[in-house]
C-alpha cells in the first residue's frame, strides 16, 4: 500500500472511531432526518421547535442528567452544533430541491 494511502486510511480509520465524531454526526444526522419528515412552510416552523428543543435539552436536560460521563458546558455546545449543523442541512436540502 502506498504511504499516501495508508496515511488515509488510518485518518479515516481513527476519526470513525472517534467519539466526538460519531456524537456529532449521530445528532446532526438525528436532526437532519426529522426535518426532512417536513415539507414547505411546516419544516421551517420544525426548524424552530427543533431548535428550542435543543437547547433545552443540551443546556438543561445534558448538564444536569447526564452522568455516564459527565456532561461538561463544551459538550453540550458540540452536541449543539451538531444539532445546529443537521438543521442546516436539511433546510439547504429543502431549498435545494433534494
């Protein structure tokens, strides 16, 4: 195998491992999927409720019930974006036409 490739292979190898990766996609990919569940005006206004539900849950629900491991405030805002991140996506989706 080629340096270069071996090289990619281990990066991609490490990074499905790691888990703040696989955190991150598991929330962006959850919000991604239950908007595209909407269609027209409906999924901006499941934008919204999305929105608020994440927060709730992220930065009350997380830090306070959270315990295997602790939920620190920096994962609650990475899980955040990554809900931030699902919404995005979903919403250009839409506008796009995919």
């Amino acid at each position: 195998m080629e340096p270069n490739m071996k090289k990619l292979t281990d990066f991609i190898s490490k990074t499905g491992e790691n888990p703040k990766f696989v955190a991150f996609m598991a929330h962006s990919g959850f919000a991604a999927t239950v908007l595209m569940l909407f269609s027209g005006w409906h999924q901006y206004a499941a934008a919204v409720v999305a929105l608020l539900l994440a927060v709730a849950k992220e930065f009350s629900f997380d830090l306070r019930y959270e315990a295997t491991p602790p939920q620190t405030l920096m994962d609650s805002v990475e899980d955040f974006i990554g809900y931030l991140t699902g919404i995005a996506f979903a919403l250009l989706a839409a506008h796009l036409g995919l």
